[in-house]
C-alpha cells in the first residue's frame, strides 16, 4: 500500500479514503500484476502529494481493484472519481513519479522519470592521413565478395575475412562498404529508414512572384524578418529534382493552407512584422494560401513527388487557429475598436504605423477585447481565448491540453458539444467548411485536415503540438486519414504511390527516441529531440562519438516492433547546427554522415546540406533558424562541394534499408567501423583516422 501523509485532506474518495475522518494514515491500493507496491508519500504542497517507485514491466493497478480500470497515460493528469480503479501497463523497467492532487478536483498522474544517462567517456578524434585503411569484415561478408565504397565507386575484394581501401580525397576518411550489385533501389520500404527534407515553403524557392504579395500583404523594407519572401509550392516542385539528389524519400513542407491575412508583432519587443509565413497560423484549413499558390500546383508537386518516389507530409495543427490581426477584423468583420479609436486607422488597417514612441505591439491598443462582435470570430463553442465572453484559458503549465501556447486560441478539441460553423466561416469566400450536424469541433479539423488527403494524396502528417491535444484526438485523425488515403489509393490506381499506407510523426517536445504511450493514438513516430541536443555536434568531428546513441537508437528498434523515431539536427523551433557549431562547413560535412547514418528515420532541415545561415531574428532568437535558401551560394565550390558530400551519404543511405532499420554491430575500434544488417542487406561503415581512446 501507499501511504498518504497524516494531514486532513478535504477530498472525499473510496480511492483515497476520507482522510478529515478517524483516519489518521489512510491508503491508496497499488498494485503491479499481483503483488502490492509500497511506497512513502511526501508532501509537495497543500493538497498535493507524491512518491517515486522502482517498476518492472507489468501491469500497475491503482484503486479499487473490484471496479472496471480506466487506462492511465503517462504525463496526462486523470480526473479522479469515487470508487475508481487505474491502469498503466508499464512498458519497461524504470522509475516513475505519481502525483496525487486533492482538493476541488482532484487527480492523479504518472510521470515516468527520465534517468539522466552517466556522461560518456570523451572520444579524442584523430585526424586521417591520407592512408589506405585494412579492417575484418568477416562477419558480414564472405571472402570473395566484391564490395564497393559507396562514396568513391572504388571496388575491392575481401581477402582472409579483411578489405584494405584508401578512402577517396574530401571523404573525411569515410568508406561505405556495399556489395558491388548494390545499385536498385530497395523494393520495399521500411519508414525506420526514411529521410525527411524539412520545408518552409515560403523561405525555400519562388516559382510564381505574382503570388508574393497576396491579401495585401507587403514586405517591411527592412530585415524581412517576419514577412513573405515568396517561396511557392511551384518553386518546390521545380526543385525537387536537387531534393530527390539527396537521397530524399520524403518531403514535409509548412502547413499550405490558408493562414491569417495580417500580420502581429513580432518578438518581445514588437520590433517587425510577423506574418504567418510558418504556416502554423491558421485561418482556413479548407483553401490552399494564394501565397502558395493555386491547387493545381499542389496537385503537379505531388504528382512530381510520386514519380521519383518521394512521399509528402503536411504540417497540421489542431491545438490552435491562429492569431487575430488587424487585417482579418477589417475583412471578415470581427471584434471591435475601442471608442474613437478608428480615426487612427488608415482606410486598409494593416497599414497601421506605430507612433515614434511605440512599437508594433501598440496596435492592441486600438481594440476592445471585450466587445460583443468577437463573437463572430471563432466563438466561445470553438475556442479558448479570455476575450469577450469566451472562456478563460487555465496556464499551460497547469493544463497543457487547455492552457494557451503564446497566447494563441485554444481549440476545445476535448469537447464533446455539437457546434456550428465559426461565424466568420459561414460568410467567407471561398471556403468549403460546411456546417454538420452533430459535429464536435475536433470532427471539423479531422475532416477539413483529411480532405487534403483524400483529394490530393498528401502521404502523411507532421503533427505539430501533440502534447497539447488530447491523444483520443490524434488517434481519430489518424482513422479517418488512414480512409482518406484508401479512397484517393482507389481514386488513383496508377499513381507510383498508390497503396502506400499514410504515415504520422509527431511533435512532443524535449521527447527523445524512447518508445511512447503516444504510439499508441496514431503516431507512428515520434520527433527526437535528444539527437540535436547530445550527438550532432560531438559526432559531427568524428563518428566514433556517436557509437553510444547508434547502439541505444538500434536497441530500441530491435527490442520495440513498430517503434520509430525521427532525429534530426536543425529545426525552425530550436537552433540550427550551421550556427552552433564553429567551423560550420566542415562540422557540417561531419554532420552528413552523423545524421544520415543513425538508426530510425531522420529529418534534413532545409539548407543543412549547405550550411545555410542564421538570418536577421529580431528580438525573436528562433526567426533567424528560418532564413530563405540562398541558391546563389550553391555556385560557390566549397558549397558545392558540401552538398555532394551530403548526396553521396544519401543516396547510400537510400539504398540500405539496413541503415536505418538494421541490427547495429560495431567491427573495429582502430579504424571505427560497424555493421549495419537487416536480412540480406548489410552494409559497413568505416571512418578512417579513428580515436586512441576506443582502444584503451
């Protein structure tokens, strides 16, 4: 049993017992599988109680054991009843904190607690010398075998269970041992091996400048922080030939549907204008934005995509709309100005300046958020948003599913209530969102996010913020795009891609590449925060520095069936390693192959192939992560020269399943080599140079 402290707690429940009773030292039941678990609790605060407990593997049942047990997911706080019993089926041995909260509404939550990993032992690296490396290779190939360096082209056959080749010049010592029929592509596909090229449509390639300036939207003569800078969906697709070059098997491109026609202030200083270029600012899920473009470019990006064998991701986000700005109360006649405050405006509102003394954040200053006419914005049925008469949003700390993200409105996606459509939705054009009956708002975003699916063959998500919607409703989105892609699958027999299954990721951040109960809602992976965080900058020097991560990121997928994950080393919400680490294009050329030789999918952040550069941020240090791609720096021979070393690590990488998916077998110390085996395809990865501590 465990014990809850000897103070008078004012919840009254048969799980918890009525401790302002005669009971001085009352008991909460846990049990694992068949045996009872004991454990001292501790105060926390008023009414809230905790203890850490070491579990194996099993199933842990907390309450009355006589009563039907609710599933308990780890991380999410569960409402506490009377008389109610609670399951968790421990995946794997660890420690875990359970959190009880008394009081007017009590709960109860399992924290599984993240052991922090003993500091690894430092890897001095070693420079390569230009010589011929011998390694064993016996236990992956046969003598006699003709094996190629899928870098160089050069062959070599092995000899007594050994190979010598000298690694070609700009190679950073690398070979990648392949048999030397190893040129098809391998006919079928297994997602742990994917490689994901990140793009923020708007900052990638302009294909049609007649769309940079749409809904009024006008460059600030400045840094351009915040604003379009005409990327489309037709600049995409003319290059996906140089994506695909890359070894890319899939593309995720910013959210293309229509955001907010304004702009808000940007940063903490209100220092620029900052418009929805991200595309996580939504305002219609249903259109496509004319910044991007018309639909029949998204239909050709596709259609260009398939054909090289490349899938396409949507970023999607149910957790929030985006914000209110100046130009959409304008055009869609929503909310209010404070009294005289009008005669401030110029006759198209987005064009308001702030005064000398101002910055951008004093627009708010001009309206009244307490006006009746916010209603015909979202409505309080809809969202969250501590305006008008619509609810008031809790922290997101307390309540991360209803709290609000940057003040953005929260989606009631936990809602059960039939709603109509928002106000502003039934008098837009164009639109499709249509009124339902009997439709919850989590109905309407599945169904507007799944008819990009169903009419366009989109391959997959990128869920953006999972941890603040409620799994149920990830798990439903996923069902209903699962029958979206069958339909466009039956629609269009002869696509390449037809009858491919559809595919989700999500974005729990500061999750690593640990297996997830959010698995089980629809995701079939995860993002992996810890490889940006521990392994790209030690490994971008030599590889031998990430043979830790590479043994506990294969572990994880031998021992989990189905598990995946998705690391990467750059990202538009964290920093970009161009501008962490020093020496940038040769840390850069480390990079390739520490990325695009780990286990488990990876994800490129466009430019990561040539060290695009942090930009003009603001007062916001994550604007500057989102820089445009600069093609002319692509003529320049060190650039060039970087991204043909990120080509030829890729493209092997495309033909090895085994890489990312297969068993991980170190080889050699004095030089660094491992194995990479996933039934009949194997490979060997050797780094040249090596270290002298590997072999202490």
């Amino acid at each position: 049993m465990h014990r809850l402290p000897s103070a008078c707690h004012p919840l009254v429940l048969g799980l918890l017992l009525p401790a302002c009773a005669a009971f001085a030292d009352p008991e909460l039941p846990v049990r694992l599988d068949d045996r009872s678990v004991s454990l001292e609790w501790a105060d926390m605060q008023s009414g809230r109680y905790s203890t850490e407990v070491e579990l194996a593997p099993g199933v842990l049942l907390i309450g009355d054991a006589t009563q039907p047990a609710k599933p308990l997911a780890p991380y999410r706080r569960q409402p506490l009843a009377s008389g109610s019993a609670y399951r968790f089926e421990v995946p794997a041995p660890g420690r875990y904190r359970l959190i009880v909260e008394t009081g007017e509404s009590p709960s109860l939550r399992l924290l599984p607690i993240k052991e922090k990993p003993a500091a690894p032992a430092v890897v001095a690296c070693q420079p390569w010398n230009g010589e011929a490396v011998e390694v064993a290779v016996g236990e992956v190939f046969t003598d006699g075998t003709l094996l190629r360096d899928g870098y160089s082209g050069q062959t070599a056959r092995v000899e007594n269970g050994r190979i010598r080749m000298t690694p070609a010049p700009g190679s950073d010592g690398l070979l990648l041992l392949e048999r030397a029929d190893s040129d098809a592509q391998p006919a079928g596909r297994d997602w742990r091996n994917a490689t994901v090229y990140f793009v923020i449509t708007d900052r990638f390639a302009n294909g049609d400048p007649s769309n940079d300036n749409s809904y009024g939207r006008q460059p600030d003569g400045q840094q351009e922080i915040g604003t379009f800078h005409g990327g489309d969906l037709e600049g995409l697709t003319a290059r996906l030939d140089y994506i695909d070059a890359l070894g890319v098997d899939t593309l995720w491109i910013s959210a293309p549907y229509e955001q907010i026609h304004g702009w808000v202030g940007g940063g903490d200083k209100g220092d620029f204008r900052h418009y929805a270029y991200h595309g996580y600012y939504a305002l219609d899920y249903t259109q496509l934005d004319a910044n991007m473009g018309e639909e029949d470019d998204l239909r050709e990006l596709i259609a260009q995509a398939h054909a090289r064998g490349i899938r396409v991701l949507f970023d999607v986000v149910m957790n929030h709309p985006g914000y209110s700005t100046l130009a959409d109360m304008q055009t869609f006649d929503f909310g209010g100005l404070r009294d005289g405050m009008a005669q401030y405006l110029p006759e198209q509102w987005t064009r308001w300046q702030p005064e000398s003394f101002e910055n951008l954040h004093a627009y708010h200053n001009l309206i009244d958020y307490q006006h009746p006419d916010w209603a015909d914005w979202w409505g309080k049925e809809w969202v969250r948003a501590g305006i008008g008469d619509y609810d008031q949003p809790p922290s997101v700390v307390v309540d991360p599913v209803k709290g609000l993200l940057a003040f953005l409105p929260d989606f009631k996606t936990e809602s059960e209530a039939h709603v109509g459509l928002p106000v502003f939705l039934q008098h837009k054009q164009p639109t499709r969102a249509v009124a339902r009956e009997d439709y919850r708002v989590r109905d309407y975003l599945i169904e507007w996010l799944t008819f990009w699916v169903r009419e366009f063959g989109v391959d997959g998500f990128r869920a953006d913020t999972v941890r603040h919607v409620e799994p149920e409703a990830w798990a439903e989105l996923r069902a209903a795009a699962d029958k979206a892609r069958a339909e466009w699958s039956a629609a269009h027999p002869d696509d390449p891609l037809a009858g491919q299954p559809f595919w989700m990721v999500g974005e729990v951040f500061g999750h690593g590449p640990e297996p997830s109960p959010y698995q089980d809602n629809g995701f079939d992976a995860l993002i992996n925060f810890a490889f940006q965080d521990e392994v790209a900058l030690p490994a971008s020097e030599c590889l031998a520095r990430a043979e830790t991560s590479y043994q506990h990121y294969a572990g994880l997928l031998a021992r989990n069936a189905g598990h995946n994950f998705m690391s990467y080393a750059s990202s538009h919400d964290t920093a970009l390693f161009s501008d962490k680490a020093a020496d940038s294009l040769a840390r850069q050329r480390g990079l390739a192959a520490a990325l695009l030789l780990a286990p488990g999918a990876v994800q490129i952040f466009y430019g990561d192939e040539s060290a695009r550069p942090f930009g003009p941020s603001g007062s916001d240090p994550f604007q500057g992560t989102r820089s445009s791609m600069d093609w002319s720096r692509h003529e320049m021979p060190e650039v060039a020269a970087l991204i043909e070393h990120w080509r030829r690590i890729g493209q092997f990488r495309s033909r090895h399943p085994a890489i990312g998916a297969g068993e991980h077998r170190p080889l050699s110390k004095q030089p660094y080599a491992f194995a990479r085996v996933k039934g009949d395809d194997r490979v060997i990865v050797v780094q040249a140079g090596g270290d002298d501590a590997l072999n202490r």
